[in-house]
C-alpha cells in the first residue's frame, strides 16, 4: 500500500512539472546596437512567434521594471483574424531589454489613447486622412478628381500628399472637419491654436508622392481610386490605397500601397507595390523655391527647409541604404512641377520609403540644424532596426 502511495505522488509530481513545462510563459530580448536609447519604434509580433494561437489574450511584462506593456493588435488582411501584435519597448543605449510573454484578460490590458487615428472622410468630397501626436497628413479620392475634370467646385486632382501642420499631441482630423464643414465656427486653413492646413499640393508630389522619371520627364498616377482602413490605436495608423493604371511615356504603370504612422514618429511609411519600372522618384514640393535642397546619399535621404507663410517647414524622404540611390532637385517654370526628388529602388516588385516633415511652430524640430539631426538618427533606426532574440 505504502509503495502504490509513493508511486502515485510520483506521478502527480511528473504530470504537474509536464504540465508546468508546456505552459511555461516565453521570453525575449529586444536589443539595440546603437548609441542612443530608443523607444519610438514598433516592434511586430506574430503568432508564430509567440506560440499562441489567440493574440487577444498576449501581454508582454517588462522583466525589468514588472510592467505591462501598451500593445496593439493587428487585422493585416481583413480576415477578422488578428495577425500581429505591436508594441513599442523603451531600449537604452547599447543595451538590450527582457520582456515575457504572460496571458491577461481584457481588464488587464494597459489603456492608452488612441492617438495614431486614420479615415474616409465622405464629407470632404473623399479625403483619406491620417495623423499621429506629430504630424497629419492626406490624400485625395476619385470623387475630387471626377469634379475637377468635370469643371466642378470642390475637386482635386492630384496624388500628392498633402501636410496637415498640427501643433498639438492630441487627434484634431475629426474635429478640424467638423469645425469646417458641419459648425462652420472655424476653418481649418486659419491657425486657431492647433495648427491648420496650408500647405499647398496641387499637382505637385507635395511630402512623398510618387513618379517615374522616363527620358528625363516625370510622370505620375492620378486620384487614388481604392481605399481599406487596416488599424487604429495607440501604436499605429495603416491603411491601403490602389490607383489606377498609369502611362510613365509608354511604360504602363501598376500602382498599390499600404501607408502606416507610428506613435512618437514624424514620417509615414509608404510600402509601395508597384509594376511597370525598376525605380520610383518620391518627391517634395519646392512651392515658392525659396528654400534649399540638401541630401545625404550614404546615409539616405533627401530634404527641403522653406520659409513658409511667416514660419518654416522642413521636409524629407528617407529610405534604406540599399533602397536609396540619389536625390535631385527638379526646378521648371511650370507651377507646381518643381519639386525635390529621391531617386528608389524597386525590388522584386516593391519598394518602402519613409516621408513627412516638422513645422516650426510645433516646436518639434524648429531649425534646419535640429531636422538634419533628426534625419540622421531616423537613418540610423531603420539601417540598424531593433534585434529580436527568444531565449529557448
């Protein structure tokens, strides 16, 4: 009886460690090689690497200071699946921090506010808008180009990207449109306190609008004509545009896109899906060309500083070194066709560049010396990204 006893609680003490062992919780470290901390650049984390089949229970514990980190999940393709995980770990100098994976419950999930905001707007003809605690930007639908064409009031044609010049960390596209088209108490073209609109596009590229450079001219789509909102939240802004097919002199041009806006950051990524060329031009608009083109070719990126309507603006392209061949300042007489160009790229038919800009009056970045300085460290994250290792 005493030898049946001790091998039961033998058993237990085996079931017990195996059952232990298969939920043991998953670390990681996320190391960063540069001499600078980092805490503004998002990290994704996919089912397979986490070894779960269900994201919406996944917290991620600083080992460190014992927190829960603010986390943001991910529908890629619309499926109603969730695909990834974001969040944006605080990494010092040369150094390298531990985090777990632990299971939460909803309650549990550390609140944030949804600052990286993104939408249609059918109200605007149809806008497509996005913006973070930085910077806002937009784009312009088939609507704007149908009454542009048609001789109409109220139409756009152009696949420029325009600036929204926010001077506050918290959301204003709601409220702007509002104030503009449905209370008419403000125009978002004045500045009231928060920034506002006026930056000119027109046909120019505007902050990242793409061309094809063919025998010297530069050709380039029109109005985006589809459009999916991918996430919102406290990490991340995406979405998809498509445009339709375009002439670059006599090469025919397929053209589709996911933008994404992280928190903390001042430039969009453009992942670029594009047929028809070995090499895309991303472009800045030179307005009244009062300003100064400069570029950094081994550190990759193109930027123009302007005195704009009292202030200053700085704007810029960035891209991977490998992505990044040269940059060239394009000026003709016609209106709006002068702009600043990074020559890309494409690779087995895609291409990412980085685009956006800091107004003075934001405080962010209020000289050409402090932007410069800002290109080159946002260079050096995306060259050097953040080291995901798991411990087995």
């Amino acid at each position: 009886m005493r030898n049946t006893y001790t091998l039961v609680c033998l058993l237990s003490i085996v079931l017990t460690t195996a059952c232990s062992s298969s939920k043991q919780s998953k670390t990681f470290l996320v190391k960063n090689s540069l001499s600078i901390e980092r805490s503004n650049e998002t990290i994704e984390l996919s089912k397979e690497k986490l070894g779960v089949t269900d994201l919406s229970t996944v917290g991620l514990k600083d080992l460190a200071t014992g927190n829960l980190q603010i986390t943001q999940l991910v529908d890629n393709d619309g499926d109603g699946v969730m695909d990834v995980l974001l969040f944006q770990p605080k990494v010092k100098a040369t150094s390298e921090a531990k985090f777990e994976v632990v299971t939460i419950t909803e309650a549990e999930q550390p609140k944030a506010e949804l600052v990286c905001y993104s939408r249609f707007v059918p109200e605007r003809t149809d806008d497509y808008t996005w913006e973070n605690d930085k910077v806002a930007f937009r784009v312009y639908g088939p609507v704007a180009q149908q009454l542009k064409e048609s001789g109409k009031p109220g139409g756009t044609l152009s696949s420029g990207v325009d600036a929204w010049l926010k001077k506050v960390e918290y959301p204003i596209i709601n409220k702007w449109y509002h104030e503009e088209l449905v209370s008419k108490t403000s125009s978002y073209h004045e500045d009231t306190g928060e920034g506002c609109d006026n930056f000119h596009v027109g046909v120019s590229r505007g902050v990242g609008g793409i061309a094809v450079k063919n025998a010297g001219e530069f050709y380039y789509s029109k109005n985006y004509t589809k459009w999916r909102t991918i996430t919102t939240g406290p990490i991340r802004t995406s979405f998809y545009l498509e445009y339709e097919s375009w002439d670059a002199g006599g090469n025919l041009i397929k053209e589709s896109k996911i933008v994404s806006l992280d928190k903390g950051n001042n430039f969009s990524k453009f992942e670029t899906s594009i047929e028809g060329t070995e090499t895309i031009s991303a472009g800045l608009t030179l307005h009244e060309k009062d300003g100064e083109v400069t570029g950094n070719i081994s550190n990759g990126w193109v930027s123009y500083w302007q005195p704009h309507l009292g202030s200053e603006i700085g704007t810029a392209i960035i891209a991977d070194k490998a992505t990044f061949k040269d940059f060239e300042k394009y000026d003709v007489e016609a209106a709006d066709l002068s702009n600043a160009y990074a020559h890309l790229n494409v690779t087995n038919g895609k291409v990412v560049y980085y685009s956006g800009f800091a107004w003075k009056e934001s405080k962010q970045y209020p000289t050409n010396a402090s932007w410069v300085s800002y290109l080159n460290l946002f260079s050096s994250q995306i060259n050097n990204p953040l080291e995901l290792v798991f411990i087995p």
